[in-house]
C-alpha cells in the first residue's frame, strides 16, 4: 500500500519539476533587448513618441512582459494619454497582479485623467471595475492560482483518501481535510474569475476621449450613450470593426473596435 | 335594597334584548353600477353591498364577474364597516355591512347582464336585483383600433408567425413587411395575447434586441386590449411595443425574442397573484441593398427640400446664415448633405436639428442645417444647388431634389481670413504627474501558454480524484472479500459445532446432516457457486475442474457418500465411527480452505 502511495506522489512531482524550469528563451532574445534598450533611452530622453512605437513593437512582436507593458504605460502617461495609460498598467497588473508601484501608477493616472476632465468640463468621474472577485483575487496571478489548485487538490484527496481507507487516525487529520478543501474551492474559483467564466467577455478599456455607443455595429445607428477614456467595461460581442462594448455602469452598445483597447493579453480585437 | 324602578328597568331591557335578538335581522343586497352605460376603455364602478342589522354577515358574491374576462378589473377594494346604536326602545342594535367596489374597463362593446348578487347573513341567503351594464363600442373601435391592427382581424391565421403559441398567454411580433431595403422603414409591433386576467400595473415589458436597426420607439401611453380569435380561442391583445425600425445593412437581421412579466389571479382580495412570464420567439426581416444603379449617396424615403438666407446683403466680416430644410418620409437622421467650397466666403461647421414624428405607421421628419457664412472679401456670393438623392421604396424608384441657387453680396474691406472665431477645440494640458522612473530590465517573456491551458494541467487535475476513487473501489473489494470469508468461516465452525452436538447426543441422523451441510457449505464458499444438486459424479468433475487433487475430491465424494447412507440407516452406526467422521470431515475441510481455485 505505502509502495501505491509513493508511485502517486512520484506521478504527481514530475511533472511540476517540468514545469518549475519554465519555458525555453526566447530564440529572438537579443534583438527584442536591442528594441527595449532603445524604448528605454528615448523615454529617459523624453521622446515618449519613440519610446511608445518601440515598446508598441515589442508587444506587437509577441512580449507580454509586464515590465514593458509598465514601461510603455508610463510612456503613455508622461505623454498625457491617460486612457492608453489605464489600458497598458492594468495588462501589467494582469499578468502580475502584486505589482505595488503599477497599482500607484494606475491610480495616478486615473486621478490625473479626472482632473484633466474636471478642468475641463467641471466635473468628471471614470467607471471602475469594483466586482467581488477583483477585490479577492486581484493581487493573485492565474498560473500561482493554478498551481495552489493542483496541489490543494492533490493534498485534499489525498486526506480524503486517508480518512476513508487508513488505519490509524491522526488528530490534525480533519482540520486538514477541510482546509484543503477550502483551499480547493478558493483555488477553483478564483482561477474560474482569472480565465473569465465570471464574466461575460474579455475586460476592455475605451481609450477614445468619447467612445459612442450605438445601437448597432453602423456609425450611423442610433445613438445609445456613450463612455469616457479610461472607462472600464467588457467586450461582450463582435461584427466586423465593430465591438459591443458593455461598460461597468450597464451601459451597452456598438462602437469601432479602435476606440477600444482590450486588458487581457491572451484576447485580440482584430 | 333594590328599588322597584330599578327593577322595572332591568326586566324591560331583558324583555327587549331578548326580542331583539330573536327577531329575523334586517338584510338589503344591492349591486350597482356607476355609470350605468359606458364606452368600450373607459371605467365604471361596481359596488355589490350587503346591509344587516342584527345578523352577522357571512360572505359575499357577485358570481357573474368572472364569467366576463372582457371586463378588465383595474382595482377591487373590501369594506366591511360595523356599527352599533343604542335605544331605549330598540336596545342594542348592531348594524354592519360589506361592500365589495370593483373598478371595472370593459374592452368589448356589449350588454352584460349579471345574475343576483348572494349575501349569506346567519346562515340564511338573500339575494339582491339583478343588474345590466351596457357598453358602447369605444372611440378606437369605430377608427378601426389602429393599436391592434394585427388584431384586428379578430381572427389570427392557423400559422400564427412570430409566436409560439400557448394556451393561457403568448407573445407576438408582427413585422411588416418582412423583406425590404436598407434603410427603408418596418414597423414592428409586440403582441401579449392572453386569457389570463392580467393586472394592467403589473405588466413589465421587456425589449426584443435589435442589433442592426436604428430604431424609433412610439411610446405606449395605456395598454388596452381587443378580443382576438386565436385557433378557435378568445384572447385578449395587448399592444406591448410599437417600434419603427430602419436597417443598417444588409442580409439576413434578427430581432430578438420579446419578454414580458404580468401579474394574474387578482379576482379575490386575499388571493396571492400568479407571476407569468412569457418570452416571444426571434423573427428574421431580410434586407435588400438598394437596386443599382443608383446614387450612391441615396438615402431611402421621399423628400423635399428647401433653402433660404436670413439676410441678402452684409459687410464683410458679417455673418449670414444659410438654411436648408429637408422634409419628407423617412429616417430623417439618415440625410448627409455637404457645402461645398464658396470663394471669398468662410463656412462654419453646420448646427444640426433634427425632427421627427410617428403618425399613421410612418416616421417622417424634417433636418435642419444651418451654416454661418462669413464674407471674407466683397461683391456677390453664390451658394451652388445642393442635391437630395433618395430612393422611395413605394415607387421602387430613385428621385432627387435640388436647393435653388442663392446668392449673397458684401461689402466692405477684405478680411484677412482668421481662425478664431470657431471654438478652439484644444485639450487641457496634461496634469504634471510624476509616474516613476522606468524600468530598465526585463525578463521580455514572450506570449505564454497559461498553466490551466497546459496539456498536462487536465491530467494532474484529474489524477487525485481518480486515484482516490481507485483506493476507495479496491478497498471496498478487498473488504467486502474478507468480510465474506469471516462470515463463511463463521457458518462453517457452527456447522461443525452443531455436529459435535449431535454426536453428544448420540443423535446420528442429526450428526450426519450437519456433516452434509457443512462439507457442502465448504464447497459452495470455495467455489462460489451452490454444488448441493449436483450428483456425485458431476460434483468430482467440478472439483477437479476447480484445481482440487484427486484424493481431495475422492475423500470429499467418499465422505458425502458415507454421510448420505449413513442418513439413512442411523441405528447401525457406533458413537466411534461418528467421532472419526467428525475428524476427518475437519481435516477435508481444512484442506478446502488451503486449497487455491482455479480461476
């Protein structure tokens, strides 16, 4: 019996020994660092036209690095595109979501955004994400949640299976039984919110100073309302150029799909 | 001590109370309707009333309401007021009543006559006269119900398009027509077609989506009903959405399914309303582009236009303001005109209004432009036509219309052209805001497969719980196993007991059953299958199949022949031959134990 449990624990360790190592470099390493040196100097210099296209390659070439993405949100923010800004920290925050000074920067922009509205127009006021889901898993990253998954999983059978068939009962062996548990369904869940199950399409920033809404995907349908740069929301539908982009107030409508810049990495528009 | 008058006092209130209360109670029923004759959608009020004096009412009933859904219940209300009044020559009289005030909307024209309201007081029933209301037809019925044009046909065909039909309530959308151009108007009108008796507050519409349309919603002030024959049955229509709608595009659009929440079952005071909710089905209106050749700046509808300057003379600098007017059927929002170019003369952005109105099923509008115009250099202006080209769907042909030429003179100084009269649409400068220092390294990860998108991350999920369900399965296997032998060896020793018994006894007959039954037992355990039918030859074979030697399964036939004659002829066998079967029937058992099966 001990030789099974010592074969399972083996199957389960070898691979997240794989998986420790982490992917193999990049074959294009060197000419992407000759890129980001580049962004670096021109935003030191403070040509932040520069440094935003070279960053802007960089993403384009396939970086999803939250170092660039800060840096190319910084870019943006020293430029005074403050919606840009929002959109670039939090795909940096999304990807590593304890990102302390990212968060700083983030808040910086958004406050300078609404005074340069407020300037501007008396008053101004930029939709937030605030969903329960956010507030507990915000500082936790999707991989770090897969991986307590796995072994929350791993730990709650295996007490599970203790309980059931072993012999002799140790004292801590429940309390352990329903903390993995509980560290099962946290785990589950939060990495439900990560992958979007919670949601009803990719999390979006509208980056056009007024980004329409309109009835349907045709600029010339009627208009429904509209959202502010830096407006969060979700892209909920596609058609051709066109998103349906549903802001955090419930507002909902068509817009073109560059007023519109998508957070999570792993979705396109185009 | 009593006093004589205070006595005569006590038995003449006694002697009146004791009429009093056996005296038949004063009971009047009364149904009445204000007023007596109304049209078709406006309300009247019922009020059925019962008035005892003496009794205790018990109940109430206006039977002939619910025989007439087309009366509409807007709002019931109970009354049910007591009073009591004291005399010297009538002694306590207690008078109560209850009166039930229905505030009822007819939706169809007819006379309905209603049987004797019931009152119960003391358990005894009076009834009231009966009562007729007369309703006229209404206002929209004689115009033919423009609301219910659907309905109006008072039958709907078998086919019943847009619905999914339900017997107590279903939705409906009606849209015509259901192929046209784009850009050309369909009305679109949702249906709740109901037997239910909906409380008219309680109706909570819900949009279809229509995604692809530019949409012009006429509000729905009041709902009213009609009586529409559905497959044989009588419904009442509410007109729940009146849209005029123009397609954006081509191709095949979609207008999504309607949704609507009501309230039924409010026919009693107490009783608690029914929630329905009833969902439509999607209907398809297929577009056409507009036929070519064409215009390519064509708008759909039919128009006029008109265009006028306020003033005909001005110096330079001054501005003069340009209108133009298009008028006619159509989505007036939808009209594009441009100014062209005009030498010496500066243009402003035009200011824009637009309006717009539903009548008769047809939207139609007028969109204004208004430019200022400012002479930058003297002498005669001219404003060119400007041209309106539009395809009218009615006449399935192409027209345009024109503005006249108009003309403008200055005088004056030349001015040098300036930009700032139009507003400066600059932005705010950039709040100086300190956002850190960037960060000089970085790892320049490249897109990567997340961990939960990871082949191996399935199988690593699914590992424990799969593992865990295999321990649990081989566990309860080997369990029930063991548990099985334990209770097999049980039966055995108590078989064997029981003999040791008898052979105390002296009891041979006995002894050799238990004999029997535990070599038997043994063999059935082992083998897992009953062998006690089996004859002897047969049982050999099967033992011997099973993996037994040959002196095992002689000894086992030998001993079961040995028991079974000696079953049957028990007074010549010794206590000693017993004592020796007993050994060697343990011993044969034993090896049966010891002994592997073949599998």
């Amino acid at each position: 019996m001990r030789r099974a449990w010592y074969i399972a624990l083996a199957l389960f360790v070898a691979p997240l020994g794989a998986f420790a190592q982490g992917p193999a470099p990049a074959a294009s390493r060197s000419s992407l660092g000759e890129i980001f040196e580049a962004a670096n100097v021109a935003a030191s210099r403070g040509d932040h036209a520069a440094a935003i296209s070279d960053y802007s390659k960089l993403v384009e070439a396939g970086v999803q690095d939250p170092d660039v993405y800060f840096n190319l949100a910084t870019a943006f923010a020293e430029a005074g595109d403050y919606p840009r800004a929002i959109l670039d920290y939090e795909r940096a925050l999304t990807l590593r979501p304890n990102d302390g000074k990212a968060t700083k920067n983030l808040r910086a922009a958004e406050k300078a955004l609404e005074e340069q509205r407020a300037e501007a127009e008396g008053e101004a006021t930029i939709q937030r994400s605030s969903s329960i889901s956010d507030a507990i898993y915000g500082s936790l990253s999707e991989n770090s949640l897969a991986v307590a998954l796995l072994l929350a999983n791993l730990l709650f059978f295996l007490c599970l299976a203790w309980a059931s068939v072993g012999r002799r009962r140790v004292r801590w062996l429940y309390p352990l039984l329903i903390a993995s548990g509980i560290a099962l369904l946290f785990c589950a869940i939060g990495l439900g919110a990560k992958a979007g199950l919670l949601r009803n399409g990719p999390r979006a920033v509208a980056l056009d100073d007024h980004v329409v809404l309109r009835e349907g995907p045709d600029p010339r349908a009627q208009v429904r309302g509209e959202a502010r740069g830096g407006d969060r929301g979700e892209v909920v539908a596609r058609d051709g150029d066109f998103v349906k982009l549903r802001t955090v107030s419930g507002l909902e409508g068509w817009t073109p799909a560059s007023g519109v810049g998508l957070i999570d990495p792993d979705h396109s528009i185009h | 001590m009593i006093r004589p008058i205070t006595l005569a006092f006590i038995a003449m209130a006694a002697l009146t109370w004791a009429v009093t209360a056996g005296a038949e109670p004063d009971v009047t029923v009364t149904v009445d309707a204000t007023p007596g004759e109304v049209s078709v959608g406006d309300t009247v009020q019922l009020q059925v009333r019962v008035r005892a004096r003496g009794g205790r009412i018990q109940g109430l009933e206006l039977s002939d309401l619910k025989k007439y859904p087309e009366l509409e219940i807007v709002s019931h209300q109970t009354v049910r007021p007591m009073q009591f009044s004291f005399g010297f020559g009538s002694g306590v009289q207690m008078e109560s009543s209850l009166s039930d005030i229905y505030v009822l909307r007819p939706t169809v024209a007819g006379t309905y006559a209603f049987a004797p309201a019931v009152a119960k007081v003391d358990g005894k029933t009076y009834r009231s006269a009966p009562l007729t209301l007369v309703v006229r037809p209404g206002m929209g019925d004689m115009q033919g119900g423009s609301d219910l044009d659907a309905g109006n046909d008072a039958t709907v065909d078998s086919e019943l398009s847009g619905a999914r039909y339900d017997g107590r309530a279903f939705m409906r959308t009606v849209v015509k027509p259901s192929e046209v151009y784009i850009g050309q108007q369909i009305n679109v009108t949702v249906y709740l077609y109901t037997r239910l008796r909906l409380a008219p507050q309680s109706v909570m519409p819900g949009k279809p989506s229509m995604d692809g349309f530019w949409v012009h919603d006429d509000p729905i002030t009041s709902l009213q009903s009609q009586m529409v024959t559905v497959r044989g049955t009588p419904f009442r229509a509410y007109v729940l959405q009146r849209s005029a709608a123009f397609p954006q595009r081509s191709g095949e659009l979609t207008i999504g399914p309607p949704k609507v929440t009501f309230d039924v079952g409010i026919g009693g005071f107490f009783d608690a309303p029914e929630r329905v909710e009833r969902v439509g089905v999607p209907v398809t209106v297929n577009v056409k582009p507009l036929p070519q050749p064409g215009p390519p700046d064509a708008v759909v509808g039919k128009y006029t236009i008109e265009a006028w300057l306020d003033r005909t003379a001005a110096h330079t600098g001054d501005a003069v303001t340009l209108r133009i007017d298009a008028k006619g059927v159509g989505n007036v929002q939808d009209l594009r005109i441009g100014l062209p170019p005009i030498a010496g003369v500066r243009t402003l952005q035009p200011a824009i209004r637009d309006q717009q109105q539903f009548q008769n099923g047809k939207l139609s509008g007028t969109r204004s432009w208004e430019w200022i115009l400012i002479a930058e250099a003297p002498g005669k202006h001219t404003v060119p036509p400007i041209d309106l080209h539009f395809f009218d769907p009615e006449t399935q042909e192409y027209g345009s219309v024109s503005t006249p030429t108009l003309t403008f003179t200055s005088n004056g100084a030349a001015v040098a052209p300036s930009s700032a009269i139009e507003p400066a649409n600059t932005r705010p400068k950039p709040r100086i805001a300190t956002f850190g220092p960037i960060r000089m390294y970085s790892a320049l990860t490249r897109d990567e497969t997340p961990v939960r998108e990871r082949g191996w991350f399935f199988w690593l999920l699914a590992f424990p719980p799969a593992l865990f369900i295999l321990i649990i399965l081989g566990t309860s296997i080997a369990r029930r196993r063991e548990q099985r032998s334990a209770t097999a060896g049980a039966i055995q020793r108590q078989l064997i007991r029981s003999a040791a018994d008898a052979l105390r006894a002296n009891d041979p007959r006995s002894f050799y059953d238990r004999i029997v039954a535990s070599i038997t037992h043994a063999l059935d355990s082992h083998l897992g299958e009953p062998v006690g039918g089996l004859p002897h030859a047969a049982l050999r074979a099967r033992l011997v199949d099973a993996g037994f030697d040959d002196d095992l399964a002689q000894r086992l036939i030998n001993e079961l022949e040995g028991a079974d004659f000696a079953r049957f002829a028990a007074s010549g066998v010794s206590k000693d031959e017993m004592e020796r079967c007993l050994q060697r029937t343990t011993a044969i058992i034993e090896r049966v134990q010891r002994s592997r099966r073949n599998v």
